[in-house]
C-alpha cells in the first residue's frame, strides 16, 4: 500500500534534533544580531512588527521545504531523503540593515519611515526573487558565477566578517575563545560528541560572559519588560513608501540576485548529497516566503541554507524544519527574543556570523579557477568601500553627537556636504565606488573575467550596462536620477563615468 505524501518520510528522528540544534541557534543569531543593528528603530516596532513577521515566515518556508521532500520522497519511494535547511538570508540582512535602513534612520530621524523601506524593499525582494524562478538558470548562465559569488562574498568579508569583529574585538575574553571552538569544530571536525558545534561556543561564551559580569542579574530583568503576547499582523501600510524606497533599488535589486544564486548553490549542494530537488521550486520557495516576511513587517529576506549534506550526515529528514518553525512562534510572539539576548551575549550568536562570513568566501574561492582569481578579489572591494563609508559616516555621527547645540554647525555625514566626502579626489573616490556597491562588483569582476578569457564582446556588452547604469545613478550614486538631471554638487560625477565605461 503507498503512503500518503505526508507520511512518506518520518516526522521526528534523534538526526533532526541535532540538526534542529545547529539550524535554531543559527537563525536564532541571524535574528538578535539584525534586531540589534536595528535597534534605534525602537522596541515596539521590533518587538511588534519585526521578529512576529520573522516567525510568520520561518513557518511558511520551513513548511514549503518540509512539503517539497514528503512529495519526492512519495513520487520516488526513497526513505532517505533530507529536507533542504531554511532561514533568515545572512548577507542579504547585513546589506538591508547598513545600506538601506540605517541611511534613512539617520538621514530622516524618523524609525517608522525607516522601517517602511526596509520592509517595502523586501517585499520588492521577493517579487524579484519569484520573477527570477522563471527564469534564474538561464541568468545564472549569463553572468559568470564567480562574478555573482563575488558580490555575496564582498557582502561577507565586509559586513559579516569585518564589520561583526569588531564588536567581538571589543569583549574578547567572551568571543576570542569560542570564535576558535567554531573554527575547530567546522574546519578542524574536532567536536564533542552529541554535543551541536554550533551550541557549544554560545555556552562557552555564556558562561564567561555571567563570570565577568559581562551580563547581569539587572539586564536580564530588564529583558523582561517585553515579555508579552506580540503576535503578527499585516504590515500593508508599510508598502506604500515607493519614493523614499527607489533610490535604494541598487542594493535590493542585487540581494535578490544574489539571494537566488545563493539558492542555486545551496540546491547543487543537496545534488551532489543525492538529494536532487527542484532548483526553480526551490526559488520560488525563498520568494514566497520574503514576500510573506514583508507582509507581516519583517525587513529580513528568507533563502535556503548552506549545510544540507551535514544535516543529512546526522541522519535528519524533516523534523528539523517543524521544530524550528514552533521554536520561533515560541521565541518571537511572546517576547522572549529578548530574554534569550539577555542570557547569551551577542558576542557568543556572532560566531556563527563569523562562520558565515568565512564560508561564503571561501566557497566561493573553492569554486574559482585560479585565473579568475583576480576578478574575485576585485569583487570585495567595493563592499570594503561602502563598509569604510559606514566606520566613517558613524565617527563624525558620534563627534557631532558631542558637540553641544549652537556651538558649531556640524556637517551631515550622510550627506553630500563638501566638507566630508568631497572634500578631497580621495574621499570622492571612497564615495563613488561605495554607492551600489553589489552592482559595481557583479560588473567589475565580470567585465575582468570576460578580457581574461579573452571575451572582448561580452565585455563590451558590460560594459556598456556600466554606462546605463552609472548615467542614472543605480551605482555610483546614492540616488536614482534622470541622466540630464543629476544630483549635483561634487559628488555628481555621472558623466565621466559613462565616458569612462564606454
């Protein structure tokens, strides 16, 4: 007798706790440290617009990729089958938090607004996302992988890698040492029986962190004041916010890219795990389920996770994905969100962060010819740019912040003030390559790929997407414009790049 396709795989294995361990804490991260980030936008708006909507999205993923291996498993009688791990997008949350949100908070003062565009461009995102099932692999075809690669990884040597050691750097008696037993455990397989790796380091850093007094008794009764009943609703009002929106679609458009081509290597690594899923329903998946994310006020995109034949090597099936979707209706509608801020320091959630970081790039690396290596390493650097623009923007945020009002007129950081960025041909520079960061490096590295393989037309063809999008502002520039009608002022440099590009 055949099984139903709800029954054609077990719903709970000792394999999908393990994995429910690693994929839990792993979100659970992601979430804390982007709420963190986004802290000036205010608890209410976080506690009750964005971490429910993040919940609300996690159950719809995790059910779409619980449903895509119960219905092969069913069509093919294989018992074998590992469900395809989902989450919070890392490098499309770093991008979104410090290239979109952060700017309009400090440009507007106004938390509301900035929630507004972030959680319209996710939803922007997903529309993307799901226009891309169509038609992915045939652009995936298009542009050079290393190229696509290339911008993630610029997103995870500057953001994720960079930009979280920091704040590691500044507590290290609670990072520095389960930064390593990460390290140790992921790429030196050095583990503690029946003991998740990605558990351990938070413990260790817990633990050090309560010795120190790094966390206190006071700061987690204060946690609690946000204990309550917070559960999701529509976000529809925040959709309306297209003009504040537009001139960040030079990062929303690129994470979306990126996002789906993220998806197209995390399903050929399932493939060559023997887990051979539908790469166009696998990306509709991760759209769906960003749309769904902005619907319920979450500005954080969703996308399958790396780690698929390590989840299937614990012997997981499906039961790792219900789990983590209960776990998170659990956390995020009663507030307890903050508790667990409160008991695990941030320091110890960033590891994994860390680990993120690294692994993209060194991924992508591993994919990497050696002759192309040059157009890889060319990629990061317009990320290290826009992550150079941030150090600085928030530097003078801080000194003007000390100067008492009325004593001096302090420039706006953010601004196009020729006191601060055009100040000098350098600063200029720094500004140019930082804005549509992602854009800027897909194209460099892939006009560099294209001369080194000796592909003169492609790269003209490039080429001449650099001028289309440099005479309008979509990189280059901190905002959208007509070509015949720039931003102005020293910064306005539209021209000379299209005659530079062409």
């Amino acid at each position: 007798e055949t099984r139903p396709w709800w029954r054609s795989l077990p719903w709970a294995t000792r394999g999908d706790i393990d994995a429910f361990c690693a994929i839990f804490s792993n979100n659970l991260a992601n979430m804390l440290v982007g709420t963190s980030i986004l802290s000036g936008l205010g608890q209410k708006i976080i506690y009750d617009r964005i971490i429910p909507g993040i919940a609300v999205s996690m159950v719809v993923g995790n059910l779409w990729y619980q449903a895509q291996a119960m219905i092969k498993a069913a069509r093919t009688g294989r018992t074998d089958l590992c469900a395809q791990p989902f989450g919070i997008s890392t490098p499309g949350l770093f991008a979104f938090c410090n290239t979109v949100i952060l700017p309009v908070l400090v440009k507007t003062k106004d938390p509301e607004l900035a929630w507004k565009v972030g959680v319209l461009g996710n939803f922007v995102q997903g529309v993307v996302e799901v226009g891309l099932s169509l038609i992915g692999p045939q652009i995936a075809q298009l542009v050079p992988m290393v190229a696509l690669l290339g911008g993630l990884s610029s997103i995870g040597v500057s953001f994720l890698l960079t930009g979280t050691f920091q704040g590691e750097a500044a507590a290290p008696m609670v990072s520095l040492a389960p930064f390593f037993l990460m390290m140790m455990a992921l790429y030196a397989k050095v583990k503690i029986p029946k003991v998740p790796s990605s558990m351990l380091p938070i413990l260790v850093s817990a633990v050090a962190a309560w010795a120190t007094q790094h966390l206190t008794v006071g700061t987690l009764r204060d946690s609690t004041q946000v204990v309550d009943w917070h559960p999701a609703r529509l976000a529809l009002d925040a959709l309306g916010s297209w003009s504040d929106t537009l001139p960040y679609m030079g990062v929303i458009i690129p994470v979306a890219l990126t996002t789906s081509v993220a998806t197209v290597q995390c399903q050929q690594l399932a493939v060559a795990a023997g887990d051979e899923y539908s790469l166009r329903g696998s990306m509709l998946g991760d759209g769906v389920a960003t749309i769904v994310a902005a619907l319920f006020g979450s500005p954080f995109g969703m996308t399958v996770f790396i780690g698929h034949p390590a989840l299937k090597e614990m012997g997981a099936h499906v039961g790792y994905l219900w789990m983590t979707s209960l776990a998170f209706v659990l956390v995020c509608f009663t507030g307890l969100a903050s508790v667990c801020l409160a008991i695990f320091p941030i320091e110890g959630l960033n590891v994994i962060l860390l680990f993120i970081g690294l692994a993209v790039c060194a991924d992508a690396l591993r994919i990497t010819e050696p002759r192309h290596w040059p157009a890889y390493i060319l990629a990061l650097m317009p990320g290290m740019c826009n992550w150079a623009i941030e150090q600085s923007q928030a530097l003078v945020a801080l000194q003007c912040a000390s100067i008492p009002d009325g004593q001096t007129q302090c420039p706006d950081p953010r601004g196009t003030d020729p006191r601060t960025w055009g100040s000098s041909p350098d600063l200029v520079g720094l500004w140019i390559l930082g804005q549509g960061y992602l854009v800027t490096a897909i194209l460099w590295s892939a006009l560099l790929i294209f001369i080194t393989d000796r592909q003169f037309f492609k790269a003209m063809v490039f080429a001449l997407v650099g001028t289309l999008f440099s005479c309008c502002g979509f990189i280059h520039a901190s905002e959208l414009f007509l070509p015949w009608r720039g931003p102005g002022g020293p910064l306005d440099l539209h021209w000379r790049l299209v005659g530079g590009y062409l």
